[in-house]
C-alpha cells in the first residue's frame, strides 16, 4: 500500500504538469517535456491497450527527469512498475533514461494524457459540477505538473486510494482499437465521459506537497476545439512550440499516418488480435491485390451514386437532401441503377473479397450491410430475404445511421438455390432486382406495392460455377479474382513482420506464399503462428508450419492426374520437397484424395483411364492389381454405405493411391472426367423404365383376367426370360398382304399375334423416323431388350412397315371391339333384363364363329337366351375359360374380322345407364326419346 | 388368349403333371385344418408359383383366385414414401418385398400386422387364416427376416405365411426351422416333354419329340422357358419340322461374345473393349451375377482343362466381392483381367515347355 501512495502522487504530480507548459510555454528548459506532451496529445489516437500502464508511464517519465534530485523515488517508481507489471515501462527506463523524445517515450506519455483528466478530476478539493471543460483541462494541467516537478520536486498529493481506483475504472473505459484508429476526438471522448461524473477543477487545482504543504495551481481556461478529423488545428495551438519543434513533429506525422492507416503501430504487443484483422486493409488505397479487380468494383459502386445520392454525386454534404431525392427516384427514374444490380465477386479464399466489398463500400459513401448466405441458408434461407434483406433495402440505410446501406452477401454458393425452388435465397434475390419497374406501372401507391431496389448489392463467392448460382450469374456483373502477383504480397507482408518485430527473409516469405497460392489470410495466420514462438522466419519454418495449408483446394481433375502423373518440378520446387520426400506419396496423395471430396468419382476416374494406358504390362499383372485394389475399394465403400461403417471412411482415400506406383508416368495423357459410368447409368434407368412399364402391362393385365401371368413379373425372369422370347412370339414370318386374301396358315398366326398383343397390352405406334418415313414403332418398345450394340438379333426377322402396318390394324379393331364388348358386359350386368344382355354371350359366341351376315341383325334379335346363362356370365366365372373356349376353334375365328360392317355397327350402339338415387333397386329401361 | 405359358397353367392341385406326391400332400394338409407356415423353395421354373396357387385353390376354393391389385403407400422411419403393389382376394394377399429395396422391414411389419390384426370376416370361408405370400424371400433383408420370425409366431391365429424362394440359403435359420420346407424339384425331362405334348396336344398341332428334346435340352429344367421357347418357335416357324435352331436369348448371346473375346485376346485394349460389352449388358439391366456365371461357364469351355478349375474358383471368388460392393463393373471387369492374366500365364509357360 504504501507502495502505491508513493508512486500515485507523482501520477499526481504528471496531472499538473501541462499546465505549467501552457502557462510558461516559453520556458526553454521544460522543452523536451513539453515536446513530449504536445505529441502525446497529436498522436494519442494510436495507444489503446497500453491505457493500463499509462500511470507508470508518467511516473517513470517523471524519474527519468528527476533522477538525480529523488533517487529514492526511483526505487518505488521501479516497485510499481513491477508491480502493475509493465514491460515497456522499465524497458523505457533502462533505455532511455534522459532523452525525452524518443518515440518510445512518446507514446507513453500520451497515455498519461489520456488518463489525466480522471485525475485531476479526482484529486481537486473544490467541487465543480462542469463536464465539458474537461479536454481543456486536461491539456493544462499536465503541462504544469512537468514544471512543477523540476521546480518542486517534492509536491506529493495524499489521497492515493480513490485515485488508483479511478484509473483502473478508467482503464476499463477506454476506447477499443477499433475507436482509437478513428481520428483524435473519438479517443478523448470516453475519458471525458468518464470523468464526467467526478468532480472537474474549475478555477484552480490545489494539492499538497511532499512536506504536507497545500499548493494551487491557477489554471487557465481555454475553450479549445478538437477538430475530429484534422490533426493540423492541434498543431496551430501548439504554435507556442517552438517552430523547429514543429518541423520535427511534421516530419514524424507522415509515418504515423501511414501506420495507422494500417491499424497499427510498431509497439503495439496485443497478442489477442489476428494479424488478419489487425491488417485488414480500411482504406482503397491500402487494399493489395489486382489494381484492375479493385477499380471495376469502385466502378460499379460509383455507377449506383445517381441512383443512392442523387445526381450531385461529389456533393457529400448534402446528405439529406439526396436521401430525399432518392426517395422520389423509385416513382420517376428508377433507372439511374446500373444494369447489373448485383456484384458478384469471385475467387479463391483468402484474395481479399471481403475486404473489397467493405472497403469500396465505406469508401463510396455506405454503410455496408453483411450477411452470410451459409449461415442463413441453415434456417429457412428464403425467408431471410424478405426478413432482413427487403426491409434495409428499403429503408435505404441501416437503423440509427444516415448513411445509406450497401448490402454484402458473403459465401453466396451455399445458400440454396439450385433447382428451381422459388423460396430459395438465390431466387429470392433475384426476384428482389425485378420488383422495380415491374411494380411500377400499377401506379404510385406507396404502401402496396413492393419498392424497387435502390441499393447496390455486392455478393461473394469463392465458387462461380456453384450449381445455386446458375440463376444469379446471368443478372450479376461478374468480377473473378485472380492472384495477386507475389512481389506486391511478398512486400506487405515484410512491411508487417517488420511492424511485428518478425525478421523474415524473403526467401521465406515468396515460399510461403508460393505454398499458400496467394491466400493472404493464409499468409498472415502462419507468421502470427510462428511469431507467437519464434522473431524470425526462416524458409525451413515456413515449411513445417505450413504443413497440410492449402492442398483442400485440390479440384477433381487435379486429384485424378495427380495420381496418374508424378508431381511436376514447379510445384515439387514449391513445396520444398526433396528427391526422397517426393517419392513418398502415400501421405501426400492420400490427404489430396481425401480433400477433394469425391472419393467414387475419383475410383470411377481411375478405372476408366487405367486401361487406357500402354503399358508394356505383358501379363496384365499391374491390372491385376489396379483392379483389385479398385475392387477392394468398392467393397469398403459398399459396406460403408450399406451398413452405415462410416468409420471406414478414413481407409478409402488410401486405397487408390496404388494407382500411383502401378500407373504413373510422366508425360502420360491427362485423365478425362469418368463419363461411361453416368451415360450407362442413364441406359440402365431407360432400360428399367421400359421394364417397368411393361411390368405395368402384365399386372394390369393379370388383375382383369385373374391369370397367372404374374409369376413372369419376378425381376429375374422377365429379364432373362420374358423379354427375349416375348420378342420372338411378337415377330413371326409375316408377308405384308391384304389381310382379306391371306392364307388360313398366315390368318391365324396374325390371330394369334394380334390376341398376345392386346393382351399384353403392346401396341404398335405410328411414328416418324428421322428421315421422314413412317414407322410403326412398340410401344412399350420391348425391343430393345433385343438389340445389343444397337444390333437386332439376328434371328429375328425386321418387321416391315407393310406387316406391321396390318397387325397396327387389326390391334386398333381388337381393342374398339374390346371396348364394345366392355361397355355392353358393364351396361349388361346392371340391367339384367335389357334384352342386349341376353344376347351379348351370344354375340361374343358369333364373333367368334364369324358370321359377317349375322352381326347387323344381332341388335334387333330378340333375347330368347337363358337367364341363368347371363347370370352366369356376370358373376366369377372365371374368364379364362371364357376365352378358352372360343379359342379352340381359331381357323373360323379368323374370318370375323373381316366383316368390316359389323364392327361399324357396334361402334354406333348406343348405352345408356341410369341410376336414380343412390340404390340400384329402382331399376327400369327407358326410351332414348326421353332423353332426347 | 394369353401365351401358352400362362393358358395352360394348372389350376388346382389335380392337374398339375408332375411331382404327385407332393401334390397329395399338399392336399391333404389343406384338408387337415392345421395348416403350417411355408417355404417353396427349388430352382426358378419348376413350378413353385403355380402349386402355391393351386394349394390356395384348394385351401379357399375359387375365391381365391379372384385378385385385385392395389397400390398402397409406406411410410419409412425417414418420411419417404414408398409404392408397392400388393395383389389379393378375400383370403390371400401376396407381397414382393424385393420391389422396395432395403425398405422391405417397413412393408413386412406393416402388412402382417394388419393382416394379423383382423380376423377372417367372412364367415363362409373355409380357414379360419388369411395366408400372406411372400415372393422371393431369399431377397429378404437381414432385418426384414428378423421381424418375421417373431411376428410368424405371435399371430398364427389369424395368420400363415408362405414363403417362396429359390434357395434357403439366405433365410435365417429361425425362419426355416418355422416353415414346413417344400423343394420344387425342377422337372426331369420326361415330365417336361409330357408337359409340352400336352400343350402341343391341346392347341391341336403335332410337336415332333426331336424338337421337344431340343427345347427341353436348351431349357435346363426351367418349364417356364420350354414354354416360352416353344410359343416362340411356333410362331417363327409354324410347322416345327426340319432342322430347328433354338434361339437363345440375346443376352446369352452376347455374354459368350464376350466370353470369346477373353479367350482371343489378352491386351488392355482388349479389356476395355470387353467393358464396353459389360456395360451394354448391365444397361440391360441383365444382374451382374448371372453375366458372371454365364460368361464364366462359356470361357471354361473354351480353355485348357489346368486352367479351368482357376477360373471357376476366381468367378466364384468374384462374385461374392460383388455382393458386398456396389459397383457391379470394378467386380466384372476384375475378374475379367484375372482369367486374361491366368491365360496368359499358362500359354507362356505352355510355350516354354515347348522349347
């Protein structure tokens, strides 16, 4: 304790010190102090974290100045300093104990600056309830409290507790890093809030000395302004200084300009941020990468000013006028927005997509707006469109800011969008460009319809060619990154291991950049790795660091010849391998067949091409072996698939690298995407259409005549055994004639094709074929379960158009007379005492018999057949016997098909059915003319 | 009006041509009342359908062949949906499980339950059981089999399963040992040319015996396909005499080209060029095994006695790595290169010994 109330009154004692500068600025032996404060107060935007040890800061300043006259505060000044713990201070004592400016020193003496009005807002006896005053004050008293410690070196101040106890609540209050890159005002803003609820000296400050004795200090009011953007009025207030003391600080401003652009400095020792966001580029002009890439980005933004700005588009001042008159565009001009609405920006990881878009959106004047596609197209993606998306783009600017809003969609290619579901994101999206103009011509109702889009939309993507996409890339302006040349990003990131205190050799840096493909992120990730042990990087480190990085991005292609064909010198001088570690492959192929994702594909890729090789393989024995393993391959992958082992997952990737020591050679023709597999799937699932529909055939077919035709359906024999003869029953030697004049042998085998045909319900279809000439074609087409190699069997005769044109037919007549028969057996077995009924049996009878004279009286007869008979015919009697009967006697059969007339008159018959109320009791025949 | 296969297929239990014994006991197990559960079993063609048909006439009487197909819908455990047709009258109900691949579990346990579940309504019915068949049970997954065993005991009240299967093989124990086993022997050749004669007989035109001979040679027991062959051959030439060639089906054809293609020439190219066949075939939807089997079998005969045991050892070997993978062509085209490497090796050293 008594530790902290020696150092805290010399804290004290800082607080005062820039008054006496101020009061006596041209006192020439407080110079180097005073330089120290002035640059404290240009240049205090850079210090955050350090906040902490502000007050060491101060304190050790302040022995350094003192040494000789207070050696035995030096002792507990260095007892603080271990006790808050604080490299830099002592560092700064040990090195530079006299010389004030050093820039070391500097910033620590802007921390002081900062925490200073806290003090003097603690320690003052006079209560004052003014707040605002605070930056004056702060700025003079410190300057007095230098002076006053070289003048009296023994004022000590006695309340030390509440003040440690202010500085550290005020060590929580300061501003983040983020705040502290921003101009100076922002920095002092949260200081003077925090000593807003304390008390603020007003007139003078009193305190007391080492020996108890009370002193004031006059303070002198000043009421300055802190510009937030300028840095320039500070200096012009300093003009006290003198000038080559100004000169100097102007000489140091541009370095540090240029630091912070960079959001950072040299000292800073955060371990808790990435470098990757400690250097993400927050201006245009600091971006590295493809100048072109970054300038048709800034373009397409620009293009959106007379749409989001108006047409004064350089005019930034007048913000709320354009606001205005963006709002009046969507009902006059809602085509000021450039064609493409949305930006699409694409390439590889790590080339800075999202920085762009931020960048060049802050820098045209947004807000930006970000949302991940990936992460929303978890919930229902669609819907984040209309939640999120349509009403900030409607609003124009994000909630509490003036700024309008620009909209920055990351990861793209995973929301969903494929297919051509419209509730998906992409289509969503897409849909949200269109509202505009179409919209419009309904009128000017404001409420009702939705509002075109009047913000630009920037969306990225690592993977173009994502099958979500496909909609969105014809309405996007596209933009590809490419690489960025390796000298641009070899000089930044020696700029920031510099920054970093990272000695690195360019050797090590072009390697690891070579090895990261120009992913930046990947870069900067790997230093901070190494810097958090080591403060050099060496080639050798590079490498073992950057183990595994990268190779994720191998494509399919790559993959597949990356197994057919050794490495290539490039990449093998790339990676740094060795002779040695290039031959072993096992590993490194295995990571690549595993990262690429597409295990089958690859074990497809490698059994179509392995045989395509010529290799002098005389007894087949590397084959052999290719193909066994490919078989084990298959049958790890089945199991998994089949019995859910997913743990045999990780063995599948080394199970095609064989195929390298059997297969590879250099200079050997490139593997092409596996294709035989995919078109022989597409035949199979023709083919098995075709059966199905047959299948479809036979079972309706076996459920209206309660055959047993069914047991041809079992998988295995209507392949092997149904379908090639069914072909041959279907073909017989037919002679294309007349079907009138045939002899009785070929008249009843067309009897007998025409009855198989209907009733396996196969049908021969008129078509064209492609040179204009008529076919008749099977339907379902059977026969292609014949034709292998796209070869007919041989045995089979072709069918001619002529025969096939007769069986067509004689079908189309088997089938009306069918249906004839079908409709009166329907209409029969209602009106059992219709007088058709009784007939009908009979007619069926004749039909078969063929008596062409008889049919045309058939009508008219009158039925005299048995009742029983027709009972008979209507309940289970089994068809089959039905048909069987009739059968028996096909020679007479044959000649009823050619009394033409009597199937015209069945066409014209007419029935008609009749059922009043639900219930078949109330039954009677009715003349046509009581309908008519 | 139908094919000949389908016209003259027996009825009832008296009519059928072959295998009496069994017939008599089927019959009079019908006539017992103590109807056991049951597997066919026996080569395809052999008639097992048809005497499972016959034993139901004889069990319900003609009711039992009034069918009607409905399609009904399964849910699985994961919300797909699946479609089977399902074929039954008023006392049977027949089911293919083998249609909904690996979710036949779904459609057993949901079938026999219902069924299970409601007794026989009508009451002139001459069972008091429903009987569930259960075509080409040796597709049955390990699963689906599982749950049958518990439910075949639980509800043999209302309920008798047969089961109809080419070999029991692949049934699980536990299912065989609660069905009374039935082999379908496939017919001799005698029984068979009765069979054709009579159906010859009845559509009234003479089949010469050389000609039967011929087709039941070529058919292998299988009547189904003697049937088949001889519509086919009937059409083609109507009057059966003279020298007939039988036509094989194509795809036999085809894979004995392939087979010939081995035998010729043993080169890479070669093999790619028997690829492309097995392609051809499998986009048939020809099963891999029986492409196996086939070209195998017409390869050993064309090859030297010493290698012959080889290539039957490695078909065999082959086949049963197809079973556990899933693309049918890495398992083909293996064997394939195998029996070109044997051949090989033997005509070298054969050439050696020469010299």
């Amino acid at each position: 304790m008594a530790q902290v109330a020696t150092f805290l009154p010399t804290g004290l004692l800082d607080d005062v010190e820039p008054e006496v500068l101020s009061t006596e600025p041209h006192s020439g032996a407080e110079q180097p102090q005073s330089e120290g404060s002035v640059i404290s107060s240009t240049n205090a935007t850079t210090k955050s974290a350090n906040a902490l040890f502000a007050p060491n800061g101060l304190l050790s300043e302040m022995l350094d100045d003192d040494e000789e006259e207070e050696t035995g505060k030096r002792d507990s000044g260095g007892k603080v300093s271990s006790f808050i713990s604080n490299g830099l201070l002592s560092e700064d004592m040990d090195d530079d104990p006299v010389d004030n400016s050093q820039s070391a020193r500097q910033s620590q003496i802007r921390m002081d600056f900062v925490q200073d009005p806290l003090r003097t807002a603690s320690d003052p006896p006079t209560p004052s309830t003014e707040t605002n005053i605070v930056s004056p004050t702060i700025f003079a008293p410190t300057g007095l409290l230098s002076d006053s410690i070289d003048d009296d070196a023994d004022i000590q101040l006695p309340d030390a507790k509440p003040q440690k106890e202010q500085s550290q609540s005020q060590d929580d209050n300061l501003p983040s890093i983020s705040d502290l890159l921003q101009p100076y005002r922002k920095d002092t803003e949260p200081s003077a809030s925090a000593s807003s609820s304390s008390y603020v000296p007003f007139g003078s400050i009193s305190g007391t000395t080492h020996e108890g004795r009370p002193i004031y200090f006059r303070r002198k009011l000043k009421s300055k302004k802190i510009n937030a953007v300028e840095n320039r009025p500070r200096v012009s207030n300093l003009l006290e200084t003198p000038i080559h003391r100004l000169r100097q600080q102007l000489a140091k401003i541009p370095t540090s300009l240029s630091s912070l652009s960079l959001g950072n400095e040299s000292q800073s020792s955060s371990e808790t941020q990435l470098w990757v966001d400690r250097y993400r580029p927050s201006r245009f002009s600091d971006l590295c990468g493809d100048e072109r890439v970054h300038r048709e980005t800034m373009n397409w933004l620009k293009e959106w000013d007379s749409c989001v700005f108006g047409k004064k588009r350089n005019n930034k001042a007048k913000k709320p006028f354009r606001e205005e008159a963006d709002s009046n565009f969507e009902y006059k001009d809602p085509f000021h927005r450039p064609r493409e609405k949305i930006l699409l920006l694409s390439g590889p990881a790590g080339f800075g997509k999202t920085t762009l878009a931020h960048v060049a959106a802050k820098q045209a004047g947004y807000d930006v707006m970000e949302i991940n596609a990936r992460r929303a197209s978890d919930s229902r993606s669609g819907q984040v469109v209309d939640e999120r998306i349509r009403p900030t783009l409607e609003s124009g600017s994000a909630i509490g800011s003036k700024k309008p809003v620009c909209l920055v969609i990351d990861e793209i290619d995973g929301a969903t969008g494929a297919g051509d579901n419209a509730s998906s994101f992409v289509q969503k999206l897409v849909a949200l460009t269109f509202e505009g103009p179409r919209k419009k011509t309904r009128g000017d109702a404001k409420g009702k319809g939705k509002r075109p889009l009047l913000r630009p939309i920037i969306c990225i993507c690592n993977d173009l060619y994502a099958s979500s996409l496909t909609k969105l890339r014809q309405y996007a302006r596209i933009i590809r990154f490419t690489r960025p040349s390796d000298i641009v990003l070899t000089k930044r990131l020696r700029w920031i291991c510099e920054n970093e205190g990272l000695k690195a050799e360019s050797r090590a840096l072009s390697t690891l950049i070579g090895i990261a493909k120009g992913d930046m992120r990947g870069c900067l990730n790997t230093l901070q790795f190494i810097r958090a042990r080591k403060l050099e990087v060496t080639e050798a480190m590079v490498r073992s660091a950057t183990v595994g990085m990268k190779e994720a991005e191998s494509s399919f292609s790559t993959t597949l010849s990356s197994l057919f064909a050794p490495l290539a010198k490039k990449r093998v001088k790339e990676l740094g391998i060795g002779e040695a570690e290039e031959n072993r492959f096992v590993t490194r192929l295995s990571r690549d067949l595993e990262d690429s994702g597409s295990l089958d594909r690859l074990a497809l890729g490698c059994f179509e091409h392995y045989t395509t090789l010529r290799h002098a393989d005389a007894t087949l024995e590397r084959h052999e072996k290719g193909s066994e393993w490919l078989m084990t391959f298959d049958s790890f992958s089945g199991t998994m698939r089949s019995e859910r082992e997913y743990g045999l997952l990780p063995y599948l990737s080394y199970l095609l690298v064989p195929f390298y020591p059997l297969f590879n050679e250099r200079g050997a023709p490139k593997p092409e995407r596996p294709k035989a597999d995919w078109e022989n799937l597409m035949k199979t699932r023709a083919s098995e259409e075709i059966y199905k529909s047959m299948r479809g055939c036979l079972q309706s077919n076996a459920g209206q005549r309660f055959s047993g035709i069914r047991h041809l359906l079992a998988n295995e024999n209507l392949q092997l055994e149904f379908a090639p003869y069914i072909n041959r029953i279907i073909s017989p030697p037919l002679r294309p004639i007349n079907s009138q004049v045939t002899k009785p042998k070929d008249r009843a085998i067309l009897n007998r094709l025409v009855e198989i045909m209907v009733s396996l319900e196969l049908r021969l279809v008129q078509d064209k074929a492609e040179d204009g000439q008529l076919v008749y074609l099977l339907d379902p087409p059977i026969d292609a379960f014949i034709t292998y190699d796209s070869k007919r069997a041989t045995d089979i005769p072709v069918a001619r158009y002529a025969t096939r044109h007769l069986i067509a037919g004689e079908i189309d007549a088997q089938i009306i007379q069918q249906q004839a028969d079908a409709v009166e057996k329907a209409s029969s077995s209602k009106k059992k005492f219709d007088m058709f009924s009784r007939n009908r049996k009979q007619k069926d009878g004749e039909d078969e018999t063929g008596d062409p004279g008889s049919s045309p009286s058939r009508p008219g007869q009158p039925g005299n057949a048995k009742r029983k008979a027709a009972e008979l015919d209507i309940a289970d009697r089994p068809p089959v016997d039905f048909f069987g009967r009739p059968i028996e006697s096909t020679a007479p059969k044959s000649k009823k098909l050619k009394g033409q007339d009597a199937l015209v008159q069945k066409a014209y018959r007419v029935s008609f059915k009749y059922n009043e109320g639900n219930s078949a009791a109330v039954r009677k025949p009715l003349k046509m003319s009581s309908f008519i | 009006m139908t094919l000949w296969v389908d016209r003259y297929r027996p009825r009832t239990l008296d009519d059928l041509h072959y295998h009496r014994g069994l017939s008599e006991r089927l019959k009079s197990l019908a006539a017992s009342g103590d109807f056991p559960h049951m597997l066919f079993y026996g080569p395809s063609g052999a008639g097992k359908k048809t005497r499972i048909s016959c034993t139901l006439r004889q069990l319900f009487g003609a009711g039992a062949e009034k069918l009607k197909i409905d399609q009904r819908v399964f849910l699985t455990p994961s919300k797909r949906k699946l479609d089977v047709n399902i074929v039954q009258s008023n006392y049977h109900i027949e089911i293919t499980p083998s249609d909904v691949g690996i979710y036949d579990r779904v459609v057993i346990q949901d079938i026999l339950k219902e069924i299970a579940q409601t007794q026989q309504v009508d009451l002139n019915a001459k069972q008091r059981f429903k009987v569930v068949i259960i075509n080409e049970a040796d597709s049955l997954s390990r699963d689906a089999q599982a749950a049958l065993r518990r439910t075949m005991e639980k509800y043999m009240a209302n309920m008798r399963i047969i089961l109809c299967a080419n070999s029991t093989s692949k049934l699980i124990a536990p299912i065989k040992s609660r069905c009374l086993l039935i082999r379908v022997a496939a017919p001799d050749s005698q029984e068979m040319e009765d069979c054709l004669m009579y159906v010859a007989k009845k559509e009234k035109f003479h089949l010469p015996s050389e000609a039967a001979q011929e087709i039941i040679q070529d058919s292998n027991g299988n009547l189904r396909k003697a049937l088949l062959v001889l519509e086919a051959l009937k059409m083609q030439s109507p009057d059966l005499t003279g020298p007939l060639t039988i036509a094989k089906p194509d795809w036999e054809t085809y894979c004995h080209k392939v087979a010939d293609m081995i035998v010729q020439e043993q080169t890479p190219g070669r093999v790619m060029e028997v690829r492309a066949k097995l392609y051809e075939l499998l986009s048939h939807c020809i099963p891999a095994t029986v492409i196996l089997k086939t070209i195998a079998e017409r390869v050993v005969e064309r090859v030297d006695e010493t290698i012959k045991p080889d290539i039957m050892h490695w078909a065999a070997f082959y086949e049963v790595r197809m079973r556990l993978g899933s693309k049918k062509i890495f398992h083909l085209e293996a064997w394939v290169i195998k029996v070109m490497s044997i051949y090989k090796h033997f005509v070298y050293s054969f050439d050696m010994e020469d010299f």
